[in-house]
C-alpha cells in the first residue's frame, strides 16, 4: 500500500512541492504522522502545527502554505483530498474471496460472478445480488432482496424480505434493515398488530451504520435517497422518506411517517416526532427534539446544556415555576404602570 | 393471496356494500390504492379523499360514507379491522421449513415437531421450544432457554441462558434477551463484577423490536407482561417489570428495578430513571425525562421544543440566570410594594 | 453450586456468627429470599427488613446487626462481598467446550489451546485469541483482531479487522467493535468517504454491554481504558478516549474526539458532544446534553424532569418567551428605579 508523492497527486489534481518520488506508506495527523506518512492541513487554526510536524508531506491549499514543509501537494480542497486517498490506504477487510462453502444460498437465488460470500451467510428465495457485491459472514438477506452493484455489507447484518438497495452501498455490522414498522390498532384488551405489508428502498452510495434499524413501511415502502449517510443506532420507522445526501449521526430516532428533505444535516441523540417534514437543507443540532415540521432551510436546535447539579437543581426549581413567576410580573409590571400613570396625570 | 370483498367482511364482522365478488390482492391507502386494493377511512380528517381514491372498496364506519364510494365494507372499526386484514396479505418469510440441517442443537434440547429453525441456528443443552415455533437464520438460543407456542424469531436474535418467553410472540432481528444487568460494585481502584443470577420471564402476544435489549435481572427476573409491544432500539434494564398491554416506542431507556403499570403508552426517546413506580395508564410523549414516580394516571412530558438556534441561544443565555433574575424580580417587588404601601398611607 | 456459610466466609475475609456449615444455594434479596439462600444488607434504609427476612444468612457489616438474623456474615463492605460472592453461583453459559466443528477458523489464525469456540464462529487471517477466552456463537472475528486471555464475548459479536483486546473481558451480544467511523468530507453534490484508518483498542477488566458499538478511528485508535463498563446501547464515536475504571449508562452517545476522565460515571441516555475534554472524577446525571468541556470533578447535569403535559405545555410556552419576559423585565426595573431615584431626590 505504498504510493508516492507524485502518483497521489495525480490522484487529486494536485501539484507536487518537493520531492515527487517520497513513498507514502500511510495517512496521519500533522500532529502524530512521521516521515513517510502524508497529513492534511484543511482548517487554518491548525497552521502553526506545520512547521513542528515531522509528517514526510501534507496536504495544503496554497503554495505559500507549501513552503512551510519540505514536500507538499498543494489541492483546493486538502479535506477532500485526503478523503480520496483514504481510499488507498484501506487494508484487506476479509481474507475470504467468492461464495464461502458453509454459506446457505437457495437454488432461487441470484448471485452474480465474483461476489464475496463471507460464511454463514444466508441467502433466501428470489434474492438478486449485483456484481462487485461483499456480503459479510452471518449475514442474512430475506426473501426477495435485491442488491445493487457493489454494494457491501459487514459481518451479522439483516435484510427482511423483499428490501431493495441500491449500488454502492455500505451496511455495517448488527444493521437491521426491513423489520417491521411498530404498527398496532388498539382493541378491547390490548393491541391487534398491523401487518408492515411495505418494504424498505434504499438509493445508492448510501451508508448504514452498525446497529442502526430500519422499518419497513405499513402499506406503502420506506425510502432512503442518495447519497444518505446514516451513523450507528439510528432508529428510522415506518415510512419515513429521507431525501438525498442528507446525514444523520449517530442515536438519533426518526418517528413513522415523517418526510425529511434533501442535503440535511441532523446532529446525534436527536428525536424527530412522526409525520412531519423538514424542509431540505435543514440543520438539526445535536439532542434536539423535534415535535414541528420546519419549512425553511437552516438550523435548528433545543435542549438545555449542562450545569453544576446545585445549580441546575435551582434552575429548574425556577423554570418549573416560570408560569407563575410570569403571571405576578405581568401584574407588577400593570401594577407599576397603573401607579406611574396615576402620579404623570397629578 | 386474493379474497373477495365477501369473505374479507366476514372474517371482521362487516357488511358489504356494492359488489361482495370483488377481487382484493392487496392492502393500500386512500390516495395510492388501486381498483385490487382495499383501503380504510379511520380518521374523519380524511374523508375528503374518500371521493377521490381509486381504491377498489373502502373500509368505512357508516353506510353513509359508504354511499361516497363504489364498494365499501361497513365495519364498527375501520382501523381495527384493517388490522385484522392485514394478516392475511403477509407474504411469506422464509423459505425455510423443518429443520435446516446446519442448524447446531443440543440433543439435551426439545423442538415440538413442525417448529421451524432456520439454518446456522444455535440451541444450547436444555432449551424447550414449543410447536408452532420460527426461529431464525443465525439465532441463538442459550441453555434452558423455554419458548412458548408459535413464538416467531426473526434472524441474529441472541437468547442468554433461562431466558423463558410466552407464546404467539414476536422478536425481530438483533434483539438480545437476557444480557447481564448493569451491577458493579465500587471497589478499591475499580468495580467489581455483580455477577446477575436473575433471568428475564415474558409474557404472551408480546412484540419485541429490533436491536432492543432486555437484560437479565441481578437476583430476581426481569419480567416483561402479557400483550406488551416494545419497539426498536429500547433497552429495558435489570429488574424493570412491565405491566401487561403497555407499548413503548423506539430509543427508549428504562434504567433498573423501574415498575411501569399496564395499558401506558410509552413514546420514542423517553429515559425513565431507576427505581421508579409508574401507575397503571400513564402517557409519557415523546424524549421525556422521567426522574420521579408517577402514581396518577394521565399524561406527562417534558423538554423543550427546537427554536431557530440563533433564537435558540438567548432562550439557554436567559434559562440559565433565570434563578437570578426570580431573586431580582422578588426585590423588585418588595421595593415596588413597600413603596406603595407608603404611598396608600400617606 | 452450594458452598457453607464458612466456605463463603472465608472467601471475603468474614466472620460467620451463628452455623458455620449452614448449606447456602442461592444468593437472594432480604425481602424474598429462602432458608438456603444468603442475603446482604448494604443500605441502612432497608435494615427494617432484617427481622423479617426468611433468609437463612445475611452478609451484613457489624456485629450488632448480626445479632438481628440467625446466622450472619460480619464483613466491611456487605455490598462488595455480595458481588464477589456472586460469581459463585453463576451457572454453566454454554454446553460448548473446545472448537466446535461448525467454526470457520482461518489457517492463519492462533488460537490458545483450551479456548472455547462455539458454533457458527468465523474467525479470519493473523487473529490471536489467548488462552481462556470463549468465544459465543456466531460472533466474527476480524482479520489481525488480537484478544487477551480470559475475555469472554456472548453470542453474535462483531469485532472488525486490526481491533485490540485486553485480558479479562466481557462483550455481550450485538456488539459492534470497530466499524466505521462517521468520516465524510462534503463535496460537490454529496459526501467524500474518509476511509477509517484508525483501530480501537480496549484495556483489561473491560465490559461492553449488548449492542453497543464502538468505532475504529479515523488515523489514530480508539482507545478504551482499563477496567472500562459500559452498558447497553452506547455508542462510542471515533477516536474517543475513555479514561480507567470509567463506567457509561445504557442507551449514551459520546460524539468523535471527545476525551473522558478516569473513574467517572456516565448516566444513561446522555449525549456528549464530540471534540471535548472531561476530567477525571466527572458525574454526569441521567439525560444530559454535554456540549462543552468540563475541567473540574463533581456532578453536573441538563434537562427538565416530566411535569403534567398540560402544565408542560403552559410550561414550554413561557420558556420559548423568556427573552422577551426578560427584556421587560429589565425596562420595568428601570423605570421603577428611575421614579423612586425621582421621589428619593424630591
């Protein structure tokens, strides 16, 4: 996994400051890398780390930059650029290649030439796995599952039956895609199941995150755009439509129905009531609870940061009381005004 | 999968009106259904649609709205018999039957004949599953382990050890019962290990989400009731005892030895502290701090709702010298008071 | 699994006032426990209950309390002999010894003689296990993944590539170790992939609860200290730093670079914003929202607890206007200050 300077470069359009045939062997932070690891200098407030790093180059945005360290490749965008040759840099994620032996695919399934079928996968009925597909060991893919080109899924990962993923995709580990949407009609003693008859569509260059589940929809399907990145432990239920490139971090819980636009950004351990919908470009910050649809593009936030617990103690004695404290000083305040018209018309 | 508009009535008790040998394949909604489809108007907000659908019958509370359509099902409860309907368009899950032959069981285990296991399954010494059971690709199920009548396992779900559920059961994928409790003692330099020697004990007809975990009590069991519907990604901790028939949306977080009555509805996001009783009926909506015992039945909340962030931050800066501006208000009054006083008494 | 009242003594530096060869089955709480079962009391507030207890001993921390009960265990720290106590009456977890046949082991792997694999385990190229681990059924082991003696992981575990693991471990069921971290630089039209090329590496006397995730690092490690507990659904982002003896609530979220103390405790349901720094020493209570770094120890805390939802309502209400209620306030103080300075002059 080496490269050198110049061939990474060439990777990213970018222009070589110093010596073009440096091997690269790794990727590292300005402040840790050592010489025949590249860095990246993407964000200013970092710049006075560039003349102590002992990195063999960075990634900078302007000659003048370049000019601080012995070898450099001088980029537009450094962060993108490093993003890229992340890609390089990436070691074997398994050691098995093609359809492992203990895997258990029906005879009705379709699985095509030289994807990865890790061990213990299971591969029911009617399914359609696309070319340059990885499926991890202990996966299972339900009935009916189609699964766009290249698409991977880690270790331990579930489909339900008759989801559709698109090409390019990344599950990762203990993901449960398609599980029934939480549906039940109350009845005299209890609650009678709705049966979750949708599916789950997904787009492609979407990435799941490990445990993160998504329902499949009531009647009609649940839909993840393009280009969504969804972190580990997020709850997406029953027909939720989440719109392109939008990203969602990590623990944050979607409620059913709930249309979410395109080119959003939603922070972790956020909350989002049902059927609602966000507009695109909408930034949620982290921990926020959402109860109203928001219609305009920007950001939006809620929740109360931390405190000493004395005086958070104290703080919300106060807050619990607001509704009375308001009362009394609206009828001070009338009070006062009352009292100061009284003595202007003397 | 089709049944006439005749039979679907009787199987809910409803009257037909308008052609009883209509072909019903599918399930759908007002605005997308079909002329094959059989749709519901359960909420009166929607019977403007009810002229415009395509659906092929409606289900609809009175013969008056059933005159707006051209064949409709009349039924007490719209929603409810929806429900029950929708039973009958599941396709099938798997195509598994019997017992795969690269399922692992114990032969000190006792599978009831019919009972379905799934490929790579686990069974360990001693565990008891009753007929009409499905157990999914990749489960396993711990040592003395007992499973109730036509309980469903969806794949990957993990059972520890005495884990012992009820029948006609539901547990989707990734869900983990009877993991250790959360008990360490302090100790010199560290904690140690309270090893948890309870089990988990659930009930019938109980519904289990995805990735949600129920663990294992420290000396008593952990006991989930009759009918309870828990949704994904809940964690319920050692010794929660869940009254029958209550519900509990996705992200929800029950820390241990917590007592929550019957028939509450418990929304997505809510953390409920240890230790706590909560009565029979309670409400709880949605990302909910719930610190304290509630002994009424009602309805409870809390947190605050998302602003614009940058209107966001004056409300924090404010809340937070909220308790100083009470105490100033408080001498504002008193001075504003004592002043008028001395006025009247002049 | 039955020890004497002496035996269990001995084991915890007691003294035994009463029978010494008293046979005890069981460990169980004073209110329930039976004749052959020993108790503790740890707290004070429950010493009412020694009277009536039916157990047939009691852990207990003075002489005078021994006298209460029949037979007694005199100890300094009841609650900490009770723990230790505990992992004697833990029963078998699997009926599994040695290397089940259905593991897929790579050649490539060493595995120490005497560790138990279960069924369906797949393990891959340069892993090293040691000796005393168990590894529970279907989980997967990365390629290079190393773990130290006597760690023990519970069923449908997930480790990626290159994670390292100390000795004396626990990881229950679901848990994810080192998947992706959330690492995407924007691009036009989308997100950049950063390729995550970091690990996590975990100390000794570590507990992981039940699907829990913990990423790999985006260049550096992850790094989990020793004697680290974590609960249930947490999940810990990229190139977190968890000081020793640490302990985290279910269901928390700590975002990516975020560094945390030693010996803290972390409540369940709180969210950590990424890139902060918490000392030593720091008590989070149970919901908090922590966006700013904390130099100091002690307890800190955010959120609102429940209140009726129809006074939450008037609640929130006045809250959203408290800029305002504020600035009103501020102009009324003044004008009364400015009229009594008026009076006072006159």
């Amino acid at each position: 996994m080496s490269h050198t300077l110049g061939q990474l470069a060439a990777k990213v359009q970018g222009v070589v400051k110093g010596d073009s045939d440096l091997l690269i062997k790794k990727l590292g932070t300005l402040k840790d890398a050592t010489e025949c690891e590249l860095s990246f200098l993407a964000n200013s407030k970092y710049q006075n780390q560039l003349a102590s790093s002992s990195a063999g180059a960075v990634l900078v945005k302007t000659e003048a930059l370049a000019q601080l360290v012995e070898n450099a490749i001088v980029v537009s965008n450094p962060y993108l650029a490093f993003a890229q040759l992340s890609h390089l840099f990436v070691p074997p994620v398994q050691c098995w290649s093609g359809v492992h032996p203990s895997a258990v695919i029906s005879p009705k399934a379709t699985i095509a030439d030289g994807v990865v079928v890790g061990p213990n996968v299971v591969i029911d009925d009617d399914v359609n796995i696309a070319e340059g597909c990885a499926i991890g060991a202990g996966c299972v893919i339900g009935r009916g599952v189609k699964i766009g080109k290249g698409t991977r899924l880690y270790p331990n990962v579930t489909f339900y039956h008759d989801v559709v993923v698109g090409e390019a995709c990344i599950f990762h580990s203990s993901a449960v895609i398609g599980a029934d949407g939480f549906g039940f009609a109350p009845k005299e003693g209890g609650w009678e199941k709705i049966d979750q008859l949708g599916s789950v569509v997904i787009g492609d260059n979407v990435e799941i995150g490990a445990s993160t589940t998504i329902d499949r929809g009531a009647i009609e399907n649940t839909l993840i755009g393009h280009g969504v990145k969804i972190d580990n432990q997020v709850q997406i239920a029953h027909n939720v439509v989440i719109g392109d490139n939008t990203a969602i971090a990590a623990s944050t819980a979607i409620a059913g129905s709930t249309k979410i636009g395109s080119f959003c950004t939603v922070s972790g351990g956020v909350c989002i009531a049902g059927h609602l919908t966000l507009a695109d470009n909408v930034h949620i910050t982290g921990m926020s609870m959402i109860s109203n649809s928001i219609a305009e593009a920007g950001s939006y936030s809620s929740g109360m940061g931390m405190e000493p617990t004395a005086k958070w103690r104290r703080t919300v004695a106060r807050v619990r009381r607001i509704d009375d404290m308001a009362k009394q000083f609206l009828q001070l305040k009338q009070q006062v005004n009352k009292f100061l018209e009284k003595v202007d018309n003397k």
